[in-house]
C-alpha cells in the first residue's frame, strides 16, 4: 500500500469518527462528576472498595459520588485526582484539560483523541496500526 492510499485511509477513518467525535465529545462534556469518577476507577482496574480505602472512607460513601447523591468537598477532589492520577481539571470535566496534562496543544487533534479514547478497543487498535503504518513509511 502507497503512502498515498495509507494517508486517504487514514484521513477517511479519522474524518468517520470525528463526525461520530463531536457528539462524543459533547456527551463528555455533559457527563457528571460521577460518571467521571465511575469511568476513570473503571480504567484504572478498581473496585470501589479498593478507592474508598484510598479515601479513607466507606464503600458506600464511594457510590454516592460516583451517582452524584452527595458532592464532593474540594479536599475529595484534590485526594481523588490523585489516586486516579488524573489532574483536578480533567476530574471536574472542564475544557481543555486533556490536552494541557498530555501536552497536546492543538484543540481540534486533542478532541479527535478524546473521541478515539471512548472506542471500542478494537477500533482503537486499528486506528492505531493504521495510523503506525502511515508514520513508519512516511519517516
């Protein structure tokens, strides 16, 4: 395959999810603190036990912020941003926070990889090799 026919499968695949992108990404943006803190523990292989024992508080008190029952003091955010290695921004879901922790100042490429991010896994790794194949011959 050319560099050519790699860079316009690329550039089909990445134009394909970025329509589907946007709406990702507005979803992401209106997702609540819970959903975060569910999701981000999810990634990092955690059960809320394991969270709340990192908190110092209870099981329950863990499902209670992740279902947006009870708010979160500042303290909880700083402490959780921590154990889920996230920075404060990205927990509280404001704008561009990704892109500064990632260093990836180009708004338009960080929501292309936001969207890529909430793919199936599959689809993430072909995109992947996809766009490895293209760098590799393009270098």
């Amino acid at each position: 395959m050319s560099n050519f026919d790699l860079a316009k499968t690329a550039f089909t695949i990445l134009s394909h999810h970025a329509l589907l992108g946007e709406t990702a990404l507005a979803k992401l943006e209106t997702i609540k603190i819970g959903a975060r803190i569910a999701h981000l523990r999810k990634d990092r292989g955690m059960t809320q036990k394991e969270l709340a024992e990192h908190l110092g508080v209870s099981q329950p008190v863990v499902s209670d912020y992740e279902n947006d029952v009870i708010r979160l003091p500042a303290d909880v955010v700083v402490e959780l941003a921590g154990v889920l290695k996230v920075s404060a921004d990205e927990l509280l879901g404001l704008d561009n926070a990704v892109a500064s922790t990632k260093g990836i100042h180009n708004r338009r490429l960080n929501r292309r990889l936001q969207a890529i991010e909430q793919l199936p896994k599959r689809d993430q790794e072909a995109l992947l090799r996809t766009i490895d194949a293209f760098v590799s011959r393009a270098g």
